[in-house]
C-alpha cells in the first residue's frame, strides 16, 4: 500500500507492530495475534510519517487489510476475540 507517496509492505508493518503496545482507545483497530492496535500507529511507525500527516478511515483501513491484517470495529472485534476462548 502506499500513504503520502511512501510504500507500506506487510512486513514494515509487522515491525511497526511489535514495537507498539496494544491500544484498545481506537474506533477501528487492526487485530494481530488476539492483541489490538491503532491502524494509524502502525502505518506512521511503518512509513515514518506523523500520524497527523495522513488521513486514516477507510481508505487506511482498507490497504491494511489488502496486505492481510484483520481491521474493523473494536467492539465487533473483541467479540470475535471472545468467541474464540
């Protein structure tokens, strides 16, 4: 995916992820290995953009889960999360 011109693979993502902590205060969060994260946090990490130098919404959310993370409503999510144990 790309964001401001800057490429975003999955694995950028991956490492952006593994150094943030889990953020349950997002209305839409990306869901990797039962743990929550902000979409926003792990493309600013990956791309090294601010997260105030891009826009998030669908069009974020949506090139995430193109490079196969699950991303959708933190509620909608936790419950499928919940399900599982």
């Amino acid at each position: 995916m790309k964001v401001k011109g800057v490429v975003i693979t999955r694995d950028a993502c991956l490492l952006a992820i593994s150094k943030l902590s889990e953020n349950t205060g997002s209305k839409f969060v990306v869901e990797y290995d039962g743990l929550f994260y902000a979409p926003k946090q792990i493309v600013s990490l990956a791309s090294g953009l601010p997260v105030s130098g891009f826009s998030g919404g669908s069009t974020l959310n949506n090139g995430l889960t193109r490079l196969g993370f699950t991303v959708g409503p933190i509620n909608d999510l936790m419950k499928g999360s919940n399900n599982e144990s």
